[in-house]
C-alpha cells in the first residue's frame, strides 16, 4: 500500500516482490508467501537494527527505493521494465537461461537508493564460457547526469529485456533526441556511457589504434579524417564482473571539455 501510494501508480507489488521484501526483513530464504502471512515485524527488525552485513536497516533500504523510483524511474516501473526485487543469485539464474545480451534492471542490496544493470553475455577471457555481469549501481545522482533510458541506449550489448522484449521497443520513447550540428565551430557536448570490453570500437580511418570514445569535426571546419580522441586503457570491469561508473565518468568529463573547446584551436594544436 505504501509503495503503491507514493508511486502514484496502478502497478504495486507483486506476490513475488513481497515475498523478497519478507526475506530481507526477517533474514530468511523461504520462497513460500504463507510462511508469511501470519508474521509480525518488530520495530528493531524495521528500522532500528542494520540488515546483515550492511549499515542501514530494512526501511532506510526500502525508502531510498520508492525516492528513486519517484524522481526518475516511475514510467519504468509502470511500463513493467524494472524486476527490482531480485538478488544477484536470482537475477545469474534468471539470466543463464537466456540468450546473451539479456538483461534485467534490480535493485542494488548493497546501496541505498540504487539499481543496477545485470546481463549475460560471453566471458572475453574464456571462449565457450557465459557469465552474468553487473554494472555498479546507479543513484539519483548518475540520473541527473544521463537518463536511464540513454544508458541502455549507450551500451550495445544490451539487446533484450528480459525475458525476450527488444530493448528499444521498451525504452526508444525516453530516448533523448540526437544533438544538432556543429553552429560557429562548436559542438555541444554529450556525455555517452561505454563499458570498453563489451563496445565494438568504431574504425580509424587513419589506421590508429581504435577508441571508444571518440569527437568528430565538423565537415563545415575541418577535414572529417581528423579526430581529437581520449583512449581507454584500463579496464573498467573488476574481476567479479562489476563496472566502475567513477572511472567512466572520468573519461566522459574529459571528452566533454575536448568537446567543450572551439574547433579551431584543437586541430591547430593537434597539427603543432
């Protein structure tokens, strides 16, 4: 009722999703809602004492929940594209039955207020081997930044929803339109996510070592072979298959102060 009521939605909880809430609060793994259906919650097991192994408690996690869904994800959730209540072994079991490029949005258990992107796709460092991968969770803090809907649209090797829905059927109408061209030899700046070991590069022309994050000049200004480009180097993916948004984002401000830049002044200083 309460979800449902800050919301404003049609679309609450599901029997599934309580039964997740249940577990987390009591601290068990039951799948079976009549365990607990008679059940009472203490204030203590509410909101006075941490979950395991984290330092905030049950309401703090479920309160910074309902906050992000308000501020940015609400046509999300009620569009059905967001599980949320799902833990990382069940988003892997979920997912493996699947074709790689299948993905699911979840709610971080980790962090207050955040969601996560997990996939499956091919291990790059095993041929033959499949592996579900999570990126760091996002807050409203990295919504501010880029919408939900344009990081999916960023990271190509998102393909399906799960279970089988064509990721733009579900998110191309949140897409946020292409950026005009070139005025007086600026560009506007665009700050794009990539996670380099799942990106197909885009070719150099010039035969250089490929980037995954690259500008391009103006026709109207400069010869359309030059590039002013920022290469990645350091992979972004720990071993456990998490993705550092902080590092990526070090990489977009830098590509958005080349962009920043008058057009003129790059390729003069690049020809020096």
């Amino acid at each position: 009722m309460k979800y449902k009521a800050e919301m404003h939605s049609g679309r609450g909880l599901s029997e599934n999703n309580l039964v997740f809430l249940a577990q987390k609060a009591f601290t068990t793994t039951s799948n079976n809602p009549e365990e607990y259906r008679n059940m009472t919650i203490s204030w203590a097991q509410f909101n006075r004492e941490s979950l395991p192994g984290r330092n905030f408690t049950f309401w703090q996690w479920f309160d910074g929940v309902m906050e992000l869904m308000k501020k940015h994800l609400k046509p999300h959730w009620n569009d059905g594209a967001i599980l949320g209540f799902v833990n990382k072994q069940q988003a892997q079991d979920m997912l493996l039955s699947k074709p790689n490029g299948t993905f699911l949005l979840r709610f971080s258990d980790s962090e207050i207020g955040g969601i996560t992107i997990a996939w499956v796709a091919e291990n790059p460092n095993k041929a033959g081997e499949r592996l579900v991968w999570n990126l760091l969770p996002y807050t409203s803090k990295d919504f501010s930044i880029r919408s939900l809907a344009d990081r999916i649209s960023d990271l190509n090797h998102l393909l399906f929803l799960y279970p089988d829905r064509p990721k733009d059927e579900v998110f191309a109408k949140y897409y946020t339109p292409p950026l005009s061209k070139a005025v007086d030899g600026y560009v506007k700046p665009q700050i794009k996510q990539v996670v380099p070991e799942f990106t197909t590069p885009n070719p150099e022309p010039s035969g250089t070592t490929p980037t995954f994050m690259d500008q391009t000049a103006s026709p109207s200004v400069v010869n359309p072979n030059n590039f002013a480009a920022y290469h990645i180097g350091d992979a972004m993916l720990d071993t456990e298959g998490d993705f550092d948004l902080e590092d990526t984002m070090d990489v977009a401000r830098h590509v958005e102060e080349l962009l920043r830049r008058p057009m003129t002044n790059q390729w003069s200083s690049q020809q020096s």
